[in-house]
C-alpha cells in the first residue's frame, strides 16, 4: 500500500501525505448526485474536501492517511484556501 502512495507523490510534486491525523470534524452533505465531505484535522485550520457517490460513516475522531493537494477557490469575490483530497484511508 505504501509504495501506491509513493508513486502518486513521485508522478505529481504538488500532491502531499498525512500519516496518522485525527479528524475533529467530518461534515457531509447532498449535491445532486454526489455526497461533499468535508473534514477538519487536528492542528490544521484548512478545510479538507473530497466527493463520494454515498454518504459514508462518521470519520469524526478517526485517525486517516490522506493524500491531497492545495487548491484555492473563489466564493463570492474571496479567495480560500482548501485541500482536495486525492486517496483517504483509516490508519
């Protein structure tokens, strides 16, 4: 499993790796098809987002694996910062 992760940190310089981060807050919501997750790490004040196509159980107070990338986006005039979660597993 470790080395799927290091091929994608290998292929792509921009994407990033969290070992073992406990989640504060797992939020997730309908849009159309798909369900919008949204998490909140210990020790991290950036929102981590990602999409799945059914709501999925509470990872609130789980520790993951994530691999990810920074991304901004513009709501309303303001630029925020995010992470797009690429890969997500339980540690």
């Amino acid at each position: 499993m470790k080395s799927d992760v290091n091929k994608l940190l290998k292929k792509n310089q921009q994407l990033n790796q969290l070992d073992a981060v406990k989640v504060v807050s797992h939020v997730q919501r309908e849009s159309g098809e798909w369900t919008k997750n949204t998490l909140m790490l210990d020790g991290y004040d950036v929102p981590f987002k990602y999409n799945r196509t059914k709501q999925y159980r509470s990872l609130e107070g789980a520790s993951v694996n994530l691999t990810y990338y920074p991304q901004t986006e513009n709501v309303a005039g303001m630029e925020f910062e995010s992470m797009k979660v690429v890969r997500i597993r339980r540690s």
